[in-house]
C-alpha cells in the first residue's frame, strides 16, 4: 500500500526486525498502526517460511508474529480485501483497541445484569462450547486478526505458542471452580484486589525494561501505573462488596486465588524468567481449552444434580448469559493485543459495581461509593489502553452505566418524599389515626384497672360469669404488692381454660392428663408443681432436655411456697401449638376424648379451620378502630386480623398452614400449655423459657439513642416457619414472602398513598426504596437439602448477623418462625420501635397493645411500603415511631419484668388447680 511517506517495513527474521524488536522502535512502529498511514502488513511467519527463525525455539514449536494492520488498510476493501467484506469497513473502521475494550465492557455489563446463581454453570458451559466458534467466525469474516501479539505493552521476544496441556487443565480448573462459587455463594468480594496483584504478576513475568515499556505505553495515570494506588481501589472495593466484613473476603479468597492463576496462566511472559507453569495463549488454545472446561463444566453438573438437584433456571436466559459471557471473553482477549490481561480483572470490577441495583443498597452512601468504584474502574481500563488510541476518550459514556441509576434513584426517592400527602382533608393519616384511637383506649383500660379486691371480684364476675378460682384474695395482694399494672386483662386465661371447665369435671379433667401423656407420640412432657415446696419436675416418655420449662417455673415461683395448691400440667415442648377443641363435647373418639394426628410436613388449614362454624366465642372481640384506610390492609383489628376463620386465603401464605416442621396434632379436650397458638386452636397460653435465655434477653449497653440509630427497618434470621419438602412450597411461607417482597425478587408493584385529583387513593408504583430496608437471611434451615439450596440461590443473603444487629436500627421487624419469635421482648424492650406481623396469639396479648407498644403488619404486607416509607420519610411519621418505641420501652419496664411472668403464671396455675379438683363437677 503505497502513501505518501511510505517505508520499508522490517519482516521477522531480518537484522533489522531482530534489533528492533526488543526496542523502544518496534513499539513505536505498531503504534503507528493507530495514529498514521503507516502500513504494516498482516503477516504470520511459520516454519516453512524463509523468514521463520526457526532456529531460536527449538523442533517442535510454532511460532507467529502478527503485525495488525491499520484501519486505513482496512477501510480499502479494492486494494486490502475481497469485494465480499465491503460490508466489514464501517466495523473496521473503528479503532480496534477502543472498540475491542469496550465490547468486553458491554458484554461483561450485559453478563452481570443477566446473571441468576440459577443458571451460573449452565451458563459456563454455554460460553465455553461457543467460545471457539466465535473465534473461528471472527477469523473468517476478518473481524479480528490470528496470531499471537505484538503489542504496544511492552516488546519481548516471540515465544513458543505450543500449548501446554498442564495449563489447559489448570486454566479450565480455574473457571469451573470461580463458576461454581459464583452459583453458591455469590458475587466474588475479593476480585477487585486482582487488579494490583496482576500488574504485580505482570512484573514478575517480564524484564525490568518490558514491564517499564508497558507502563510507558498506557495513559498515564497512577491508578494503573502505581500498584499502590491499584491496590487502594482493591481494597476499598473489595470491602464494599464485603460490607466492610471481613468473613465474605476470607471466604472469596479461593475463588479469587484461582481468577489469579487464570489471568496468570494468560499473561505472556520472557522466557529467560522462571514460571510455575507455561504460558497459555487463550486464541491458540481456546478448543482444547474449551474442550477441557466443558467437561470439568459437565461433571460439576452431574455431581450438582445428584446432590441437589437440578437448577431451575429459564432455558432463553441461561443461553442469553452463556453467549455474554463468551463475548466478553472474546472482546476480552482482542483487547489484551494491545494491553495487559490485568484489564480483564478491571473490566469485571466494572461490570460488577455498574450493575448492583443501588436501589436496593441500605444508604446513598453506598450507593454513591458504588458509582464512585465504577468510575474509578472505567478509568483503570481506560487508561491501560495505549495512549496512541484517541477513541478511548468514548469509552467514558460507559459511566453512564452506574451514574444513570444513580441519578434515577436519587430522582425517585425524593419523588416519593414531594409526592406525598400532607394533607388528608377531614381524615387524618390512616397510621395517625390509629394510634390516637389505641392509646386513647390504652388509657382507659389502665384507668379501669380495679383498686380493690372486692372490685377485682367482682370484675371477674361480670367478665366471665363465675367466681374467681380458690386462692384469688392472695394472687390479689400478690399482684398489688408488687405494683402489677394489670389487674383485669386476663381474658387469655380465660379464653383457654373456659372449654375445660364447661365440658371435663375435676376427676375427667386429671385422667384426661394422663392418658393424653400416656400416649404413644404425644410428645408431651408432664409436669408437677409442688404447692409446698414451690418446685416443678417435669418428665418426658423418653427425652431429658425440657427446654427450660421446670427452670422457668421454678424461677418464677421460688419465693412462693405454700401459696399455690399442688398442680400437674402438659407442656409442649415444640414451636407449634398441638391443640384442636372439637366441636361437639363427649367421648367422641373411642374409650379417650381426644386423637393424635401427625401432620408433620402437611397441608392442614382446613383442618384447622373445620369447626369455624360451631365455635362459640369466649371472648368477644375487641372492636376494630373505625379508620379510613384509603384501600390499604392497615390493621384496624388485631382479633379480626388473625382469625383464621376470617382469612381462608392465610391456607397459603404461612408455613404453619402449609408445612409445618412438627405437627403432631391433638384433636379433643387436651389441656395442653403451648407458648403460642393461632386463633381456632385450644392451647393454653404460657410465657415461653425462650424470653429468659441468654440469646433473647436484652442487654441495655447494647442499645443505642434513637438518634444513633440508622433509618431503616431491619431484620435478619433463618428460613424457619415451615418445612420445605416440594417445589416451589417454601414461596408461600411468612418469613421468604418477607424478604422476597423487600429484595424485590419478584417482579410487583408496591402500594403507596397519593393524591390524584384532590382526593387520597392508593397508588400501585414499581418503586421500593432500598435505602429503607436491611432485610436478609442467614441461614436455610428446615427443608430438604435441594430446597434448602434452591432459596440460597434465590435470596440475597448476610453470611452473619450479631444477634444484636437490630439495636442499631430504628425500625426492628419481627414475625412468626416455627412458633413464636423469642426476641421479640428484646425489641419491645430496645429504643426501636417494633414492626410485628403474626398469627399466633401469646399470653401477653392483652397486656401489649397495637399502635401503642408496636405497629402491626397484615400478612399480604400490601401496606408495608407505605407504613415504612411515612414512619421513616416524614416528620410526623418519626415522631410516632419514635413515641411508640419510648411507649413500648416504658411499658415493657412495668408490666414485662420476670415478676409480671409470675403473677400471669401465678393466677393461670390457680385456674388449672380449680380444673383438676377431684370435686368439682362440669358446668354443663
């Protein structure tokens, strides 16, 4: 091709070429490429070639030296190529090393938003199998060049491109290994720190001179040219991803060794330099390559499969994610021609922190740090190409990738906060309302509270048409004696032990005890408490761990002895409740009243739900405040919001329901104490052992001012609540329904408040603002191991939570495990405020007051965007939070101390002393 200031160009094997290929000169020569009309003529020389200097490697090896053309050449299809590329010369016309880098960036980008843990290793495997294609289609169509490099990042000599089988093994070891943790742990925290240990790697691998020449090549700018400035956006990257916790690096660092030896292995090399292992060149060893990685890939997979199972994964999108993959690998490897392989490590630390979802990052800080690594990444990349490429100045729109969401979230977070109501008209928020309404009627039960004992019995009277049990004058001294604020509010005993005092007489009563202990599989621990010594023993047909429950009782009652009369008991000593009240009273079942049922890991709401209509209510219901809602589930009404009876449509939305981990199910008159039961279930409602032990007690030093506390809810625990055994079950139980809904894992819309049209409606939006939530698993418990698996991929998880991680936040949820939550006295008790959703009724339902001493949340949660956004987003809204939080604390102090647990417990034991008298004949 012939120019204007044309000039002989060197070929391999003259002296010329031979000087100046280890110079300052040859570098300059191939810059050309990019910045003038110099030719320089596509050319592999072998060793049939004249020219091959065959004599430097030795038998056996290839060698190549490919000298890339320049765009001009290729812009001139009549002279440089067949008229059959005419369409390749807009394509080519594009600088090759700007184009090739932002490729990879793209696809790598394209690869992350893509990605599902699902489809990780399918995906692999897919990239791999097409990897060689691509190569080969680029090399027909004449997209890209073959032959090894000569490259602007610093001379050496040409080295042997034999592969090395050793290499290959390692290289597809590596890959597989990095996929496989990528699909069962996650995002690799540590892969930012490849950076600088690459251009170490780099150092290593070359002479004092090559290494400086490359340098010299890049832009300048010490966050490529200084390893310690690399080494600082390492860190601080790799910590961001941790989350500032060093257990996510320590268990990354596998993963990472081996993306190291990866990149290592692709790096070339002087030959006169020590190295563990030869160097491997991707383009010359990509079938074998791919070959060994789909094996390796293949037989991961079977042993996956055989384990837990095969992943569930959209067919179209694991083959969208495998072909981003090899494209980035591809663009990856034309661009390492003209640079390091220490890119690739940067282009991935791009793509990484471009495509977090930032709305769903706990604070604008670290939403803005992500943007800030990505930036700092792009300029990694960007300046490791060669400085003679002038395109790369448009690689800079790809910050556009994180600083658009950045921008758009920040836009829709403050939409949110100015769209908002403040004025409701004549109503008031619906969140206002209901607490004005609860603590004006809160104050008023504290007011009626009686003052006397005859008062007390005679409000006993009126309340449950009977005289107080035995005993109740000095369970009446006890209780004022020691400054009780409840006096009245035991309708929960009553509601519990009224069925057994209508249908059993004393004498049925005690043999209903001990034939239901009797039974095979009862699993139920029978307990004697000694009026005189003020002791309880507990025993079980065939375990010895009670869980607490005679140290709780004898805690309790130490200093009473000789108060209460002697009294036998059942304890359940599982999470879930184990009674269901028939609806006909009599022998009904055989020569006992009652049946043992296993429904362990079974549907059973219906038949939780089968004498709805013939129950008669024991205890009215308290009435729901009259609020206007304005179409959301606020709940208005405790009783009403957990009665089964009422909401056929919780037989799919609590793993109780649907697949309890125990469930051995007494159908009959059974007095059985339990720490929790649903409301058409006949347990008798206990303190659980859990509230006093050391995992759930509160610890005042560990609380923090609410002025100290972080803005957000949070919450972080265990997939307990039910038992996942089938496909796609565990989707419907309480806990994975939380944090699906929080993570924004399913594609909904989430319910707001906003004016349209001068009036309050709800409105349905896409939009749930991240920065408002720390909402995580840590574990995956009571499942088979595949669905154990299956939600460690769906769910975005924390590798560890402090048990006393809530403290720091000023809204603190909790909801139903297997049974009750037993750290819920520690949030009642913090300076949070609790956020509580549950179906299951505890004994301290009449003392613990809704939008007084906490914010109820409706099972569907279809409210849960909007209480959150105004308890946290409006003025109004964080003083109520911050009042209930300081209500709850105080209340917690007067009528949750241990001795509040005894005067309950106290009078509970009087009414069961009362059913088990030999003398007293059933009401009916």
């Amino acid at each position: 091709m012939a120019t204007g200031s044309d000039k002989a160009i060197p070929t391999p094997g003259d002296a010329k070429f031979n000087q100046m290929f280890n110079s300052h000169q040859f570098n300059d020569q191939v810059a050309a490429n990019l910045t003038t009309s110099h030719a320089i003529p596509c050319r592999s020389t072998h060793p049939s070639s004249p020219t091959h200097p065959s004599t430097a490697y030795g038998k056996g090896h290839r060698a190549s030296v490919h000298l890339c053309p320049t765009t001009q050449e290729l812009a001139c299809p009549s002279r440089h190529a067949p008229s059959s590329a005419m369409w390749r010369q807009s394509l080519n016309n594009v600088d090759p090393v700007a184009g090739s880098a932002g490729a990879a960036a793209v696809c790598a980008l394209v690869s992350q938003h893509l990605h599902s843990r699902q489809a990780e290793l399918s995906s692999e495997l897919i990239c791999w199998a097409a990897l060689p294609f691509i190569f080969a289609f680029a090399k027909q169509s004449g997209l890209a060049a073959s032959g090894t490099r000569a490259t602007l990042s610093g001379s050496f000599r040409p080295q042997a491109t034999t592969t090395s089988l050793g290499s290959v093994w390692i290289v597809a070891l590596c890959v597989v290994l990095v996929s496989v943790y990528r699909q069962e742990i996650g995002a690799i925290a540590s892969l930012p720190a490849l950076v600088p240990l690459l251009l170490m790697a780099e150092k290593r691998f070359r002479s004092v001179a090559q290494f400086s020449r490359m340098l010299d090549s890049w832009s300048p700018s010490p966050l490529v040219q200084s390893v310690g400035a690399s080494a600082v956006i390492g860190l601080l990257a790799s910590l961001t991803l941790a989350e500032w916790c060093l257990r996510p690096l320590f268990y990354s660092a596998a993963p990472a060794a081996a993306l190291y030896i990866l990149y290592a292995a692709l790096i070339p090399r002087d030959p006169d330099l020590p190295s563990l292992f030869p160097h491997l060149d991707l383009e010359d060893a990509v079938i074998p390559l791919s070959a060994h990685t789909v094996v390796i890939s293949i037989a991961a997979m079977i042993l996956r499969t055989i384990v837990l199972g095969f992943p569930s994964s959209g067919v179209m999108s694991t083959l969208f994610l495998g072909l981003a993959k090899a494209l980035s690998w591809y663009f990856t490897t034309q661009t390492t021609r003209y640079t390091s392989w220490t890119i690739a490590a940067a282009v991935s630390t791009y793509a990484l922190f471009s495509s977090a979802d930032l709305a769903l990052l706990p604070s604008d800080g670290q939403a803005l740090t992500f943007s800030i690594i990505s930036f700092l990444s792009l300029s990694q990349v960007i300046h490791m190409l060669p400085r003679q490429s002038k395109a790369r100045v448009f690689l800079w729109l790809l910050c556009l990738a994180s600083l658009i969401p950045y921008l758009s979230n920040l836009s829709a977070i403050r939409h949110a906060r100015t769209s908002a109501p403040t004025n409701f008209g004549t109503h008031a928020h619906p969140v206002d309302a209901l607490i004005q309404r609860a603590r004006a009627d809160f104050g008023a039960v504290l007011r009626n509270q009686s003052t006397s004992l005859s008062a007390a019995q005679d409000e006993y009277r009126r309340r449950y048409r009977r005289d107080p049990p035995p005993g109740f004058d000095a369970w009446y001294d006890f209780a004022v004696a020691h400054q009780s604020p409840i006096i009245d509010e035991f309708d929960t005993i009553h509601h519990s032990i009224s069925p057994f005092l209508r249908s059993l007489s004393g004498a049925e009563f005690r043999d209903t005890i001990n034939d239901a202990y009797d039974f095979v599989g009862s699993e139920l621990w029978l307990c004697s408490f000694s009026g005189k010594s003020a002791k309880t023993e507990c025993g079980h047909s065939y375990r010895t761990f009670d869980r607490h429950i005679s140290l709780l009782v004898n805690k309790l009652f130490g200093d009473l002895p000789g108060a209460i009369p002697d009294v036998k008991f059942l304890f359940n000593h599982l999470d879930e409740p184990r009674v269901l009240l028939p609806a006909k009273i009599g022998k009904v079942y055989g020569k006992r009243q009652f049946r043992i049922t296993d429904l362990t890991h079974q549907s059973n709401f219906d038949t939780l739900t089968r004498f709805c209509a013939s129950h008669k209510k024991d205890k009215p219901s308290r009435k729901g405040y009259q609020v206007e809602p304005f179409g959301l589930p606020f709940v208005t009404d405790r009783d009403a919001a957990m009665d089964l009876c009422q909401h056929p449509e919780y037989a799919n939305m609590h793993g109780l329901f649907m697949s309890p981990s125990s469930l051995p199910l007494i159908e009959g008159l059974v007095p059985v104490l339990s720490t929790g039961a649903p409301s058409t279930m006949g347990d008798i409602l206990f303190p659980t052992p859990a509230y006093m032990e050391s995992e759930f007690l509160f610890d005042e030093s560990r609380d923090v001012d609410w002025d100290s506390k972080n803005n957000i809810v949070y919450w972080a625990g265990s997939t307990t609540g039910g038992f996942a055994d089938k496909p796609g079950q565990w989707r419907f139980f309480q806990r994975q329904r939380f944090v699906e809904f929080v993570q924004k894992l399913k594609g909904r819309t989430y319910m707001y408040l906003r004016g349209q049209g001068g009036a309050i409606k709800s409105v349905a939006s896409s939009f749930l603002n991240g920065r408002l939530y720390d909402v995580a698993f840590t574990r995956f418990l009571h499942c088979d191991r595949k669905y154990c698996h299956e939600q460690s991929l769906y769910f975005r998880t924390k590798s560890w939570a402090d048990k006393d991680a809530p403290l720091k936040s000023k809204l603190v949820f909790d909801l139903d495990g297997n049974g009750i939550s037993g750290r819920y006295y520690k949030l009642v008790a913090s300076k949070s405020a609790p956020l509580k959703q549950t179906l299951l009724r505890e004994w301290h339902d009449d003392r613990l007051i809704p939008w007084v001493h906490f914010i109820p949340v409706s099972q569907s949660m279809e409210e849960l965007p909007e209480l959150v956004f105004y308890l946290t987003s409006t003025d109004a809204g964080q003083k109520q939070a911050k009042e209930i939080a300081d209500q709850g604390r105080e209340w917690y102090r007067k009528a949750f101390r241990e001795i509040d647990m005894t005067i309950y417990t106290y009078r509970l034991l009087l009414e069961l002393a009362r059913l088990q008298d030999p003398m007293r004949e059933a009401d009916l």
